[in-house]
C-alpha cells in the first residue's frame, strides 16, 4: 500500500510540474504552417476540418489542376496541406456565404479571356455542398454559368445570410477599374432570388459612390441589414424594401474599396441582443481627389467608431476611439470569447495595384501593420484597445489576403498579393505561406464540449458534455461563457455573416454537463452552420459544430420566439 500511494504522489507532482511550466510558456504566437500554392484571396471555413480558398484565374501559382494553374483549393486544417479545386468561372475578388442547409455558396468574380483558363465569373454562383469527409475526398464545386448564375455582372460584390437562409448580394462594379467604383452595380439581388429574379436598385449605393466596393454589410438581430459603404450608413429592411439613413462615419473618414476599413458585429447578448456595430481603420482622404493625387504614403486612419443601433444609440451618435497605429485593410476578427482581433493592413496608402502614382513594387500600400491589437468591447471608452502581450510577425498581408478564426479556436491567415500575378521578386511578394495567430489557450489544457445535437432549433434547450481541466474548476461558481458563432466569409478585408450570440448556459452540479438555451429564433441568428464555444475563465474550448435552425433550403420560414 505505501509504495501505491507514494507512486500516486510522484504522479501528482509530475502533472503538476507538467502543467506549470505549460502555464507559464502560454501566451499568444505566429506559427507558419504549410503552403497553398494558390493565393487565398477568399476564405471561408466549410467543415469542422476544411477550409475553402479562391484566387484569380490568371495569379498563375503553383497548385495545378488538368494541366494549368488551380484557383481553388481545399485547406486542411489538420495536415496543412491543400488540394485543388476545380473551378470553372473566374472568382478574382468574390463574395460568399454559407446558407441555411450548410451549402457554400460563392457569387461574383471577374474575366480576363485572354489571360486564364476561366470562364466570366461575373455572374458566378459557385455551390459546394455541405462535405462530410474529413480531407475534403469526393467533395466538389458545382460552377455552371450557364445553369445557375446571377442577375447581373457583379465584381466586387458582397454578399450575406439574412434571416431566411438566403444569400443577400450587395453592390459591385461591371467591368474592369483601375481604383475607383466607375461602373457600379447600385442594385441588390438575392440567391435563391426573390422579386422574380429582378435586381432592387439602391439609392444608397448611388450616393455612396465612388468608393463603394465591397460594402461593409451585416445582420441585424430583427432581420434588417446594416450597411457601410463610403463614409455613410444606413439600416436596409429587406421586408419593405425601405432605407433608413443614419449619421456618416465622423471626421471624414471612409471604409470601404479601395479606401478599405472594416466593419464588426459586437457580440449579442440575451436578453435584449442590443445591436451595436464596430468600423475601423479606412482614411479620411477625401473621395474627390483624382488617382494621381493619392500617394502609397498617405497615413490610413487609426479611428475605431462604435455606434448602438436602437433609437437612443443613433441620435447619440458614433463614439471614437483611436488605434495603436492608422490602418489600410485591417481584418477584424470575432474571438470566441467576445473580443475583436484587429490584424494585418497597412499603416499607410490604399487598397489595390497599380493605381497610385507611387507604388511599392506594385502595391498602392507601404508599411505593413505586423502586430495585432484587441478590443475589448466591454472595457470603458479609451480603453478597449490594447496591443500588449500579442505577438509581430514578419509576413505582410496587404491586398488579396485573408484570415478566419477557425473551429480549433486559432486565427488562420492566408494570402497576400498586391500584384497582378505571381511576383517574388517586389518588396511585397505573391504570399502562399499559411500562417496561424494561436490565442494562449491554444497551448494550455483546455475545457472540452461534446456530445452535443447536430440540429439545434431555435428558442430550445439542449445539453452536451463538457470537461473542464482542474485548474479552472476551482470556486463555487466558474466564470463560464458559451458562444454560438459563424465564422464568415472572408474577402478583402471583410467577414461577411461573422456573428457572435451569447447562449445562457448552466452547469450541473457535477460539472460534467451543460444546458444551454438557442438563439430565440433565425433573426438573432441567421440559420445554418456554427461553432459553439465554451470559455471557462479566459480558456476556450475548441468550436462544436451544429446546424442552428431546420438545416432546410432558403428560403425558410421564421422559426422560433418573436420579439
Ligand atoms: C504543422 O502542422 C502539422 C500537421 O498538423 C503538424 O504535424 C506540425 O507539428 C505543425 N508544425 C508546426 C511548426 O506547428
Ligand atoms: C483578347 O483577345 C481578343 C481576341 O484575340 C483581342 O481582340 C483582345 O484585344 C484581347 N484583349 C486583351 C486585353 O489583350
Ligand atoms: C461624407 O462624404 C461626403 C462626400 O465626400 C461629404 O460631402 C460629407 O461631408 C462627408 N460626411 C462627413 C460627416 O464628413
Ligand atoms: C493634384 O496634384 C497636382 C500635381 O501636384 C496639383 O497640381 C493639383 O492641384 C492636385 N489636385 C487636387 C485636387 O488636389
Ligand atoms: C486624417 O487622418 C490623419 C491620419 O490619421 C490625421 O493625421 C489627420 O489629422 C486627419 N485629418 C482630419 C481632418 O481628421
Ligand atoms: C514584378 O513587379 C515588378 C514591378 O512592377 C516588375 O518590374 C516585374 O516585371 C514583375 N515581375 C513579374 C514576374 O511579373
Ligand atoms: C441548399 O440550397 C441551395 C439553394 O437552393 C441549393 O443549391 C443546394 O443544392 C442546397 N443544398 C442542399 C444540401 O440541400
């Protein structure tokens, strides 16, 4: 008996001293891991295990596909390795969403005839269908123009999951632009499409030209669109066709293509889920000047502006809070546990290639911004941003590049190309190495989440299995938060349909299960694929995957508890 215990001892001690010395090395790091081989201008998380990226037909990188260079591939979150993909229709500078029944769906792109082995991928709508297989093998991209295509040529368009399911497209431009919006696209459409296939022309997007690419668009929790583009805002109600002007961004500044800023959902709580919305970074030269007046040294703007979207929020206007540096597309990222990353951009110039008059090799942007900032939006105003304890990396990620949380919980980046094809040899190269932002909890022992219903409707409880490692399951009450996310679309420096939902959450007295409680319904949040997150204290669990609502085709019916 005594050496049994003594052996028990020894063990304690050891575990002990193994966790320790993984506390005291946790803290935030850049790990560089594998390359795609195509660049990833357009990313989009499409299974527990999978990411999908999408290129210009004619980058010409070294992933090949029957014989030419592929502008799709597969990414595999496990192996870090990639697959191409096969596409037909060229998807330079794309949108997409997943929908209500977990399909993606990517819409828009461009047309070089003469440079690419692509079709016009201007009216694209590219249907990947929900892929069980871990690697991605039998999965494919059904792209036939000629069957299933948009109603108008959109490059530069966003797109959105609205509260049916459906996929909202925003915007773009006809043809080919040097920099500036010269041939918009001011109408909206819908896919599956609505108004019997007629475009619904937007007066918000014609006075918000001509820096109005790509606008900045996202959910609101009664199923309205809140919208960016240029310096000016407004709420879209999809319903009755109507636009309700709100205040302009302050001070003059802009956010959207190619002046590229970046607009956030803050996270929704029950059991109001007050919208509040997060833009930063863009400029404030003025959208007047003429191409040639514009330098690679112009200084992007640090201006974070915040706004609450209920009566009283809007008449009190946006609230302004400074960055740690100005930012020319930044990428904001929702973390699991409701704080917003703000990464990558540069410090100085514009979106795109060959526009300014001063480029850096080709690009219109000098001064890569290489460490991260959070913003905490809980912490008092001037105080929500910090840059301590995160990491720098020597990779830029200007034009062309991409990054999502993934279901681990990390921060993929991918991509960078501010040239028009592949380049190695410009101060800013063609970048197919894939990178993580890994958060502390990723080298920690972290709670874990399972056993949870594939479908979850709305307005209902269910429960899941949970561990939880000793050193956090310590006091009467653990600090525990669940988070129902989408990860979005990420396309030039923008993530379409990301949200985060606070779900109330109980913990049984052994610690062994959770019951949490839905969305109320489809509005808070859209239906079709999320994560669901557990953070005890400040360590997060790795993302659940869950169908969230009927998993039927959009558009579907409202479902769930009005409000
Ligand atoms: C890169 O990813 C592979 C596959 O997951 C893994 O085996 C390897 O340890 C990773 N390397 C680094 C440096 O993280
Ligand atoms: C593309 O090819 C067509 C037909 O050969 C030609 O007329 C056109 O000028 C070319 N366009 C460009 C941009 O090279
Ligand atoms: C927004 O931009 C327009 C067009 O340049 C300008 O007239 C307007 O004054 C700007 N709004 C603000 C608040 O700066
Ligand atoms: C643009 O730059 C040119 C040359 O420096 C200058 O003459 C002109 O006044 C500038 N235009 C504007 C609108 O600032
Ligand atoms: C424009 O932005 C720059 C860079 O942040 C700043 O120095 C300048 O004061 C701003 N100008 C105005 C009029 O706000
Ligand atoms: C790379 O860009 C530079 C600057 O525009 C150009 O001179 C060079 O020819 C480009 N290289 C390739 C391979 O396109
Ligand atoms: C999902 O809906 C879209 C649009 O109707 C359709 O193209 C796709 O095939 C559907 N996928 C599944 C798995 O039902």
């Amino acid at each position: 008996m005594p050496h049994v215990r003594m052996a028990h001892t020894l063990l304690a001690v050891a575990l002990s001293y193994t966790l320790l010395s993984v506390v005291a090395s946790a803290g935030w790091e850049f790990v560089q891991n594998g390359t795609v081989g195509i660049v990833a201008l357009e990313a989009i998380i499409v299974s527990p295990t999978l990411a999908v990226f999408f290129d210009f037909a004619a980058t010409g990188g070294p992933l090949m596909i029957d014989g030419h260079s592929a502008w799709g591939a597969l990414w595999n979150l496990e192996t870090n390795e990639a697959t191409a993909l096969e596409v037909v229709s060229d998807t330079f500078c794309a949108s997409g969403a997943l929908l209500s029944n977990g399909t993606m769906v990517s819409v828009g792109g461009n047309f070089f005839a003469n440079s690419s082995s692509a079709t016009d991928g201007r009216m694209g709508v590219r249907i990947f269908e929900p892929c069980a297989n871990p690697d991605g093998v039998g999965c494919t991209l059904f792209d036939n123009p000629a069957l299933v295509h948009l109603a108008e040529t959109r490059w530069y368009t966003s797109s959105l999951r609205i509260f049916d399911g459906s996929l909202m497209i925003v915007g773009g431009i006809h043809e080919a632009t040097v920099f500036f919006n010269t041939d918009p696209v001011n109408s909206f459409e819908f896919f599956p499409s609505k108004d019997g296939g007629i475009p619904r022309p937007s007066a918000f997007l014609a006075r918000s030209l001509p820096v109005n690419l790509f606008p900045r668009v996202l959910a609101l929790p009664d199923g309205k669109v809140f919208m960016v583009a240029n310096n000016q805002s407004i709420i879209y109600d999809i319903e009755a066709n109507t636009e309700t002007i709100l205040p302009d961004l302050p001070n003059g500044v802009r956010v959207t293509n190619p002046f590229d800023g970046s607009l956030a959902l803050l996270p929704l709580s029950p059991p109001d889920y007050i919208p509040e919305v997060l833009v930063c970074g863009g400029t404030n030269t003025s959208d007047q000047l003429p191409l040639a007046n514009l330098s690679s040294q112009d200084p992007a703007s640090d201006q974070c502006s915040r706004i609450t979207l209920t009566p009283a929020g809007i008449k009190k206007g946006w609230e302004v809070e400074r960055m740690l540096e100005g930012r020319m597309m930044p990428e904001m990222i929702i973390l699991p546990n409701g704080q917003i990353l703000i990464t990558n951009g540069a410090q100085t110039g514009y979106a795109a290639f060959n526009g300014v008059p001063d480029v850096i090799g080709n690009s219109n942007a000098d001064h890569p911004a290489f460490t991260p900032s959070l913003y905490n939006p809980s912490a008092p105003l001037g105080h929500r941003i910090s840059n301590q304890g995160l990491p720098t990396t020597d990779i830029p990620r200007l034009y062309h590049s991409t990054t999502s949380l993934t279901p681990s919980g990390n921060v993929l980046l991918a991509g960078s190309n501010p040239n028009p094809n592949v380049n190695m040899t410009v101060k800013f190269t063609t970048e197919f190495r894939v990178q993580y932002l890994n958060p502390p909890y990723m080298s920690l022992p972290r709670p874990t989440l399972s056993g949870l219903p594939a479908k979850i409707a709305f307005n209902s409880k269910f429960s899941a299995h949970v561990t939880i490692p000793a050193h956090l399951n310590l006091g009467a009450h653990p600090a525990i938060q669940v988070a129902l996310m989408d990860l979005g679309f990420s396309s030039h420096s923008f993530h379409s349909s990301t949200r985060l939902v606070w779900l109330e959450a109980t913990l049984s007295p052994d610690r062994k299960t959770i019951q949490i409680s839905s969305p109320p319904n489809n509005r808070i949040y859209p239906p079709g694929p999320g994560y669901v997150f557990l953070t005890v204290g400040d360590t997060t669990s790795a993302g659940a995957h869950v169908m969230v609502g009927s998993g039927a085709s959009p558009p579907v019916p409202d479902q769930g508890r009005k409000f």
